[in-house]
C-alpha cells in the first residue's frame, strides 16, 4: 500500500515544510512596526494613552502596549538586522542613538536616509562596541513629536565574555506631557518644549 494515495494527499503532507528562510548566513531580519497604539501611563481608572510604538509585528492592532519598544540584545561584533515597517501617516526612521557605524545604516532624515517616504526599510548595522544605546526616529522637524509620541527603545550590546554581575537591569526614565484625558500634550514644535522648559 503507498504511503500516499494521491497527489493531492502528498502535497498536503509536504506543504507545510515549504516556508521561505534568509539566506545561509544572514539572520533573518527583526521587524520592527512603528505604528498607532495604546498605553497605560495613568492609573488603572484613567483611560489608556493613544501612542506612536515600535511593536514587534506579533502584537495585535489596539492592544495595550508597553510604551517603549522591544529590547534589541546581541553581542560585540554581531550584526543588528531589522526591518522598520512605517505603519503610521509620519515619515519615521531607525537612528542608532550613540552607536559607531557606517552612515548610510544611520537613519537621520534627510541626511543619511534621502527614503525617508518608503514604508519599509531595511537596516543592518555592525555592533563594533558594547554598551546601552537607543533607537529612535530622527526625522527634521519631527523628531521630539515622534520621541514624545513613543518611537523609542533600547539595544543592548553584550562583551563577548559578559562581565559578573548579580543582575542586569535596564531602567528607562521618561516624561509624558499628558492632559486630563490621558491624551499626549504639547506643542512639539514650541522650542520651549523641547528644551524641557515646560508650561
């Protein structure tokens, strides 16, 4: 008796195994999505903040998020390989805040990212040194809109031989101008603002 009686029947048993992967060598690309979304910043009986995230594209659209994106973890001399999907109305790109690199992997807008209106890019920057960095969007004029709006996350990059310690722990401290609907406030443009005079 064959094992499969049709050809439809052997198709069925193979499909699943047919899924695309990256190529030999190169990891597969961690999707980032800048996209609207939710946040608890008050107290439970305050309502959830509309936000700007970097979310990873497993979350479901309107869940409640974590303010912040995901922490991006490698070692010393690994490469960082993401892809940045722009699912919001703004233009948004991937700066690696105090990272050495190549300029071109660098997402400033418009100086190194001249695409800034393509809705999915792709970034592969070399992790030369250890440390804490942030990424974040780095578009003129709209960069402390889209930092206050959310666009925000930490990478860190591990020593090949990881220094002792008791615990590791990554604290990010923000502030949030909110009114009294739980809604993001501010005049982003207002130089004042920026420099964190306040109201």
């Amino acid at each position: 008796m064959p094992l499969f009686s049709t050809r439809r029947a052997f198709l069925a048993g193979v499909s699943a195994f047919i899924v695309p992967l990256p190529a030999l060598g190169e990891p597969a690309p961690r999707i980032l999505e800048a996209r609207a979304g939710k946040a608890r910043l008050l107290p439970e009986a305050a309502a959830a903040t509309d936000i700007l995230c970097f979310d990873d594209a497993n979350s479901p659209p309107g869940a409640v998020q974590t303010p912040y994106g995901p922490l991006l973890r490698y070692k010393q001399g690994e490469t960082l390989s993401a892809r940045l999907v722009n699912k919001t109305d703004l233009p948004v790109s991937l700066h690696w805040q105090g990272m050495r690199g190549d300029n071109a992997m660098d997402g400033v807008v418009p100086l190194s990212d001249p695409g800034r209106a393509r809705r999915v890019i792709r970034l592969s920057p070399a992790l030369n040194d250890p440390g804490l960095f942030c990424y974040r969007p780095s578009v003129f004029p709209r960069t402390a809109e889209l930092m206050g709006r959310g666009l925000k996350g930490l990478v860190v990059v591990d020593e090949p031989t990881p220094l002792v310690s008791d615990t590791d722990l990554a604290i990010i401290l923000d502030d949030w101008r909110l009114d009294s609907k739980s809604a993001v406030a501010g005049d982003f443009a207002n130089p004042a603002d920026a420099r964190g005079a306040g109201a």
